[in-house]
C-alpha cells in the first residue's frame, strides 16, 4: 500500500506505478465514491465506455454473475422444498401458510 498527500487545495498525486499499471493518462477522468466504512474507492472511467464493456473481463464478470443468480435460485428452490418437507413431517406451518388437515374418524 503506498501512502498519498492531500495538499491544501485537496489534490493528490496518484504514484507513477498505479497509473502505469491502469493506464491512466492526464486528463483521465475518475469516479470517486465514498463507501460506508470511509473507505475512498477511485475507479478510473474509460474514455470509450462502449468499447470497454466489451473487454474480455466485463464478459467474464457478467457470466460469472449469471451463474451466481442461477445458484442462488437452486438455493432459494432447494430451502423452499426443505421448508415444505419440515413442515409436512412436523405439522408446524409458517405464518403466511395453512395446511388442511383431514378429520380422523
């Protein structure tokens, strides 16, 4: 981790390898956010947004997000069967949920 200044009209120097390393040209321009644990996130935005959404990287991040919500709905289908199953054999029902039970006689 590398250690920045802020000078008195609040600029920093970005170190010559960080902007070697992405590629950050004068005039780049960067999105700043602050995130909720006070960490400051700088991401560099790309002068041809269109282009970069084309890298092999985005792709690989949009598939592997794809297969995330896939997972999470076999999740969400598997918890609902073990809930249905749970609740067959124990009798218990949720709140939002009546089971019909048939008089013995």
């Amino acid at each position: 981790m590398t250690e920045v200044v802020l000078s008195s009209k609040g600029q920093m120097v970005i170190p010559k390898w960080v902007r070697d390393s992405l590629g950050l040209k004068p005039k780049q321009r960067l999105e700043v956010e602050v995130l909720s644990d006070g960490t400051l996130l700088i991401i560099p935005i790309p002068a041809d947004v269109i282009k970069a959404m084309r890298l092999p990287s985005a792709e690989r991040l949009e598939r592997a997000l794809v297969e995330e919500r896939a997972k999470d709905d076999e999740r969400g289908e598997a918890m609902a069967e073990e809930l249905k199953a749970h609740e067959a054999v124990s009798g218990h029902v949720g709140p939002d949920r009546k089971i019909q039970r048939q008089s013995r006689r």
